[in-house]
C-alpha cells in the first residue's frame, strides 16, 4: 500500500497554476471576450466611413526659391550660423507655411468648420482642422496635402484650398531683389505722374496768361536738352537709392550708375554754360533767345518736360523691373489637383473589431488572474483580516 505524503508531493509550478486557473473560469473569459466582440462590432456599424482627398504639388527648384536667395545674400554667416542646415529638404519650407495660422483660419472661415465641427472657439477649430489635414514633405521633392473627413467634396474642396492658399501666402512673402525694385520704382511713379499732372496744370494756366500756344527754334531745342538732362540725371539718382534698399556701395551696378551721373553732371554743366546772358534765376534759357514776355511760358514749358521726360525714364525703369520680378518669382507647380474620393479610407473595421476582442480577453483574464490573487491573499489569516477591515470600510470593493 502506498501513501502519498503532502510534505513529499512536487511543488506546483506558477505556469501549470495559471494554466488551472484559466481553465477552471473559462466560461468567464469567454463571455467577457464575447462580449466585448459585440461591442466592437456596435462601435463599426456606428462609425462614419471616412475619406481622404490627396493633392501633389511640386516646388520650385532650390537654386529659385526665396529660401535659397535669402541664404546666398547671408554668404558667409548662412555657414556659420548653420541657416543652410535648418531645412533638410526645401519643401519643408512650403509645408511649414501649410501649417501656418493665415490658411487654418482662411479655411475656417470659408467652410464654417467651427459649426461643422461643433468647434466653440477658433482654437478648438484648428485642433480639429490639424487632425483632418496632414501635410508631406516627400522624399522625392513632392508636396502632398491628404484631408479626411466624412464628406467626400469637403475633403477634396479643403484640399483645393490648401493649394490655392499656399499659392497667396507664397507670393505675398515671396519679395525678391526684383520686386522690391518694382515697388520702389512703383511709389516714384505715382509721386511723378502727381508732379507732371501739377506741371501741366500750371503750363496751361500760363498759356491762358500770355496767350503763348508754343515756341520754336533754338528755345524749344535748349528747353529740351536741359530738361532731358536734368531728367536723366534725376532718374538715374532714382535708381540709385533703389540699388542702395538691397546693395552696398562696391555693388559693381552702384559704381556703374554713379559713373552714368557724374557724366550727365557734367553735360548739364556744359550746357548752362552754353547759355550767355542769362536772366537772374534762369541759367538755362539766355535773353536773346527768348523774349521777355515768353520767360514765364519758357520756364513752365521745361517744367513740364522735365516731368514727362522722367515720368518715361521711371516707367522703362518699373516694366523692366517688374518683368524680372516675374521670372526670378518661385513657381509652385500643380501635379495633381484633389478630386472627391469614391472610395472610404477608413475606419479600419477588422482592426477596431480585432482590438475589442483582444481588449475583453484581457481584460477578463485580468480580473481572472485578480480574483485568484485574492482568494489565495485570504487564505493567509493576517492578509486575510487587512482584507476584511478593508471591505468593512469600503463595502463597494468586491473583496
């Protein structure tokens, strides 16, 4: 007869002991993991399929963008500074005015996403805006906008208006050497079309005055050249002070215009000296060339040339300018526009309806393995008492 001694038996292994304890509540788990199945599956069916609308633009070339123009003019600091290492790839540029503030609030505004979105505040809007638009820098120098949403045509129309966004914001902060030439040149023909329309209007007051219609000969011929002068040297001062906005004094384009000014300084002189016997504050027309009563006539005449002559020098100065400012613009390039999405990109169903199931098997063997814990804790009498005290002060904990 053989007797099996408690104090002799194998010990119990923790694996074999969780293995009993799964199996000894098996019925639980599984109505737990059911359960939690079916309340995966009421979460799919309730859940909206989602679209996302994709469009593709590509940027312009480093060597033409404003970026690379800013960092060619720091030279040397850009190295130093280590400017030139802030953007890995130039389209991060792009994406980060994407992102900006003006085109969140822009689209905003324009689709009421607020009220669409149950936003309360601007904030709370842009919150939920950056969860629907993503924005990509690709590896190959692309730029991809993805917008997801319920509806379909607002994904594509939001994707859209990224597009359209960025070209605004872009050639609002794109002002090159060219276009700050071309807003300079700009604001000096609106003062010298002012200039030449006060000009006229004086002339033609001085012509009601002495009844003089025009003057010929040598007169007309002095009137001109000096106002031509005068005016060439004015315009070329002109575009001196717009070189000196962006260039230095050694700029071999300052030295050139100021060696331009210097000669037609000269010619000018030449010709005032030409002028013999000239009236007290009138160097430029002489006594005898003019008569006494056409001075006044003579002077308004040169006034208004002058102001014609240099108001067509500017104008030649602004079309050149801004033709430049046209070609050195960075050019954003549409390679794909958005279109409605036909097809869902989401939710991911089986996935959501995997992790309910996951989620209840865990969570069932979790209270599981916790039930064990405790009934083994009661079987030692000192744990066994703490757990008593405790259920007497909390009644709620199933103990």
């Amino acid at each position: 007869m053989i007797i099996n001694d408690p104090a002799t038996a194998p010990p119990s292994t923790p694996a074999l002991d969780t293995i009993l304890l799964l199996a000894a509540s098996k019925r639980l788990i599984a109505l737990g993991t059911f359960a939690a199945m079916l309340l995966g599956l009421v979460v799919v069916l309730a859940t909206k399929p989602v679209y996302t609308a994709t469009a593709t633009l590509m940027p312009p070339q480093a060597p033409q963008s404003s970026l690379s123009s800013m960092l060619g003019q720091l030279g040397g600091l850009a190295s130093l500074g280590g400017a030139g290492s802030l953007l890995k790839n130039p389209s991060d540029l792009y994406v980060g005015i994407l992102q900006s503030r003006t085109i969140s609030d822009r689209a905003i505004e324009q689709f009421h996403l607020e009220e669409r979105w149950h936003a309360h505040t601007m904030t709370a809007a842009r919150k939920a805006l950056d969860g629907h638009a993503q924005f990509e820098a690709a590896k190959n120098g692309l730029i991809q906008i993805s917008v997801k949403d319920q509806d379909p045509k607002l994904a594509s129309d939001l994707a859209n208006f990224f597009v359209d966004g960025l070209y605004s914001v872009n050639s609002t902060l794109a002002v090159s050497e060219a276009g700050q030439r071309r807003l300079f040149f700009q604001r000096q023909i609106d003062e010298e079309k002012s200039a030449l329309f006060a000009a006229e209007e004086d002339l033609k007051r001085t012509q009601q005055k002495t009844g003089l219609l025009t003057v010929t000969g040598q007169t007309e011929l002095a009137v001109r050249n000096i106002a031509q002068s005068r005016a060439q040297i004015s315009s070329l001062e002109v575009q001196l002070q717009g070189l000196l906005t962006f260039a230095t004094n050694e700029n071999p384009e300052v030295e050139r215009v100021r060696s331009q000014l210097s000669t037609l300084r000269a010619q000018l002189a030449r010709l005032e000296d030409s002028q013999k016997q000239a009236l007290p504050g009138d160097t430029e027309i002489s006594a005898n060339q003019v008569p006494e009563g056409s001075l006044e006539y003579v002077r308004k005449l040169r006034n208004v040339k002058y102001h014609d002559t240099l108001f067509d020098l500017l104008s030649r100065q602004y079309e050149a300018a801004r033709i430049d400012e046209a070609k050195s613009a960075p050019v954003l390039q549409v390679v794909d526009r958005s279109v409605p999405p036909d097809q869902k990109s989401g939710p991911p169903r089986l996935l959501i309806l995997i992790g309910f199931t996951v989620a209840g098997f865990c969570i069932s063997s979790a209270f599981v393995f916790l039930q064990g814990a405790l009934r083994r804790a009661k079987q030692n009498t000192e744990t066994g008492k703490k757990l008593k005290q405790l259920h007497e002060s909390l009644p709620w904990l199933p103990l």
